[in-house]
C-alpha cells in the first residue's frame, strides 16, 4: 500500500484536483489506485476513494473536539519517537509516502505555525523518520518562521525528494534533496494543452474568491473590481465549513454567489475568469477559458511564469483594479496571444512531468 500524505478536502475543487493528479502521476509511474490509500483532513469527501483514512487535525479552522485530538496525537508521536498514533500505525502498513502536491506548509504567524503543527506535523515527522521511500510532490513551502517553521525544516530536508513549484520556496529549503518543477495542474495543463480547444469568450466574466489573512486594500480591490466588470458571476470553489468557505465569505461581501465554479465551467456562457485560488485560475484553463490570478502567495507567480503568462498574475492585496479589468477586456476581445505563450512553454513542462513519473517509479518501484 501506498500512502498519500496531507490530503485536505474536495469540497475544496483545487485540492480535490490535486489529490486526482496524484493518483494519476502514480498510475502513470506504474501504481495502480486500489493500491494508494489517501490520508485526509476530511476523509468523508472522498468517497469514491478505495481506502481512505482520518489525518489528525480540524479541516473547518475551527476550535474542536478533532483539534484536541490532533494535539494528544502531536504529543505522543512527539514524545514517542513516532510508536503510537494512528499515522505512526499506517506508516508500518506503507510501501512508500507521497504528499500531495500544494501550500499549506506556511508558518508565518502564530495561527498558521499552530495550524502546521496540529494538521501536519505529525505526517511530517513520520516521513522524515521512515525507512520507506518518500516523496512530496510539488509543494509552495514557507516562509518557515518561529520554533515550528525551524522543526519542519529540519524534518522537509530529511524527505528522500522534495519537489517544489515555485523560486522563493527553492532558496528558503536550500536543501539538495529539493528540485524545483511545475506545479502539477500546470503539468497537466502543458500535457493536455494539445487537445484543448479555446472557448471563445463570452458573456459575463467569472470572479472567483477568498477570504485572505491581513488583507489590506484586498477588499476594497476585489469590490471595486466588480463594478469595473458588467455583472460578473461569482463562483464558489471552496464550498466547506468554517471560514475558508468561499460562499460564506462572499455573504459577508454582500454579494450573491452564482454556484459551483465547476458547475459553472460547463456552461458555454461565461466569459474571461479572474480567481484569487490558483487551481481555480488553472481550472479555467483546463476548460479553454483565458484566466488571470490574483495571487495571495508565492505559488501563483511561479506557476505562471511558468505558463509563460506571468503578465497575467497581481498580487491580490495590491492590483491595480483598472489594469486587471483591462486584460479581461482585451483577452474577451482576442485571446489568441494568451494561448500561444502556454502552448509556448508546454514542451519543457512536459518533460518535467515525464522526469518525475520516471523518479516516481524508480523510487517506490524500483
């Protein structure tokens, strides 16, 4: 059995996807999906899952029962050396360890430090003690502060590879286990840019959302935003408890939400999309529609340089409201230039997955 570590949640659609590309990149290294086993903050969004098992931690943010547990767990596995605790169990039952690709190994405030310690520290710790073979798929990892930030970088440097997708994240680990590549959406988009074919845009633009920490002039950007677009639909990525929620935080916007951004892909209406979620913006790109991010962290910018669109991603605590709404209009008027750039950089992204599968296989394989 193969292991798959850190999985969150699928009603969060960006993560689903990434739990999706990883089972098929193991497929594609020759490991079949009845033989994974996926450890999950929310295990029971997964049902369609062969085996499918409860990681310690609280997927709504929130102070519970679940959270306390995360912590007797944290402890003993700490105290222990990793002999008790259902991951430490599982661990003894695995082949190899995968995480999934993804960004949620930020420890850059005392919340986010205590959210890397309960929901991941101890599936850190089992893969950096194990003898079994140990890979983390392409991961935006810091910035690494305080005592937690120090103790999962000790633990990330003892990962036989450790795959990264962005720049920033390559100096901060420093580490020769570390290799930089695209994220595995970006991957994806490159192995499948081929046979996708462009929706015209029309119609009324998609904006997709989230609640931010520190958001500054965030807020007000994204408000005044929709009323630079003619009655832009908003779409609902995140549709989970507690406050990553999209649709709770676009009630407190005073917006109405428009139903499920997937739901709404399949539709031949919408127009250019704006997202402040990367797998939403790359989403959009997987289904032919042109799609500028707002980005909130590192990650954004490194998967579109990578796309070779890097004019197309803001930070979305500072963008300018007028320049974003200007390539909405420009991209809806002739998109033709956007796809030739991604189409331009496929090759290389292409061969940075058939290494990787190849280094998958090699190291769980064999």
């Amino acid at each position: 059995m193969y292991l798959i570590l850190h999985a969150f949640s699928r009603r969060n659609s960006g993560d689903g996807l990434l739990v999706d590309l990883t089972l098929e990149a193991l497929a594609d290294a020759g490991i079949a999906k009845q033989d994974c086993a996926i450890l999950a903050l929310d295990p029971d969004s997964f049902p369609e899952a062969h085996l499918v098992y409860r990681a310690p931690g609280e997927p709504a943010a929130r102070i519970s029962v679940r959270l306390f547990l995360a912590a007797l767990e944290l402890a003993g596995d700490t105290l222990t050396g990793g002999r008790i605790g259902s991951v430490a169990k599982l661990v003894t039952q695995a082949d190899g360890l995968i995480a999934v690709g993804g960004g949620y190994l930020v420890a850059d405030s005392p919340v986010r430090q205590i959210g890397v310690s309960l929901n991941h520290m101890v599936q850190i710790s089992a893969a950096a003690r194990v003898q079994i073979p140990t890979i983390y798929l392409p991961q935006s990892i810091g910035p690494l502060r305080g005592p937690v930030g120090r103790v999962a970088l000790k633990k990330l440097r003892k990962i036989d590879r450790l795959y990264v997708r962005d720049d920033l994240t390559l100096a901060e680990i420093g580490h020769y286990n570390t290799k930089r590549v695209g994220d595995l959406a970006v991957l994806k988009l490159a192995r499948d840019i081929a046979s996708i074919n462009p929706v015209p845009p029309q119609g009324k633009s998609i904006i997709v959302a989230r609640d931010l920490p520190n958001p500054g002039s965030y807020l007000d950007r994204i408000k005044n935003l929709d009323a630079a677009l003619p009655n832009p639909l908003w779409a609902v990525q995140a549709d989970t408890e507690g406050p990553r929620s999209d649709r709770a935080f676009y009630q407190r916007l005073a917006v109405q939400d428009c139903g499920s951004f997937s739901d709404l892909l399949k539709t031949d209406t919408p127009g250019v999309v704006v997202s402040v979620r990367l797998h939403g913006a790359i989403a959009a790109l997987l289904a032919g529609r042109p799609a500028i991010h707002l980005s909130y962290e590192r990650k954004g910018w490194g998967a579109y340089e990578d796309l070779g669109i890097a004019d197309y991603v803001h930070d979305a605590r500072a963008f300018d409201v007028e320049l974003v709404a200007d390539q909405v209009r420009a991209l809806n008027a002739n998109p033709a230039l956007f796809w030739d750039r991604i189409r331009a950089a496929a090759p290389v992204l292409k061969t940075q997955y058939g290494d990787l599968v190849s280094d998958l296989r090699a190291r769980l394989i064999g």
